[in-house]
C-alpha cells in the first residue's frame, strides 16, 4: 500500500530551483512529524529538513537559507522549495514521517549539473 509519493525532482542547472512534493496518506498526517530525506550513493540518508505539526521548520545547514519545508494539513501533502540549486544538492529525495518511519516511497531524483 502506497503511502508516500514523490514528485517534482528533475535536472536542473546550478542555481536553479524546483518544488518536491510529498502526497501522503496518513491519517493522522496533522499530527506527525515530517522530513525530507535525501541519499547519494555511497552516502547515508540524511535529513535535509523538518517540520512539525504546528509549522515550525528545521534545516540541516548545508541548506539553510535555500530550502523551505512547509505543509498542507487539509490536503496530507508536504513540500519542499528548493532554491538557489547545487550540485552537491544531487540525490534522491524522500519525505516520511520522522518519527515511526513508514516504508520508504520511490523518492524523486534531483540532479543539479550544467
């Protein structure tokens, strides 16, 4: 059963911008931690960024001041504006909830390059 979906990853040139979307089906989804997680090979998953039920944001610092997570309660979907693009932003991007992970969705590649 599909829970988590991706989407909005792509090829973008350095300094670039895109907007992830995560479409969810939790039922609780107002109440529940969430992050996006990103993963190079031969890297560990990591946080990039979180965000609590009540909105407040958290960034990991490789990209404060470029990234902004938020949330739509009414419709369980998350999203994360990405700004000001890198390469070393390249990975694949996965959103779940940050505590009680459920299974890991497809994620969405994006990939910074000129």
């Amino acid at each position: 059963q599909v829970q988590l979906v991706e989407s909005g990853g792509g090829l973008v040139q350095p300094g670039g911008s895109l907007r992830l979307t995560c479409a969810t089906s939790i039922s609780i989804f107002s109440t529940v931690n969430m992050g996006w997680y990103r993963q190079s090979p031969g890297k560990q998953r990591e946080l990039v960024a979180a965000i609590t039920p009540s909105g407040t944001t958290n960034y990991a610092d490789s990209v404060k001041g470029r990234f902004t997570i938020s949330r739509d309660n009414a419709k369980n979907t998350m999203y994360l504006q990405m700004n000001t693009l890198k390469p070393e932003d390249t990975a694949v991007y996965y959103c779940n909830r940050k505590f009680g992970a459920l299974n890991w969705g497809q994620g969405t590649q994006v990939t910074v390059s000129s």
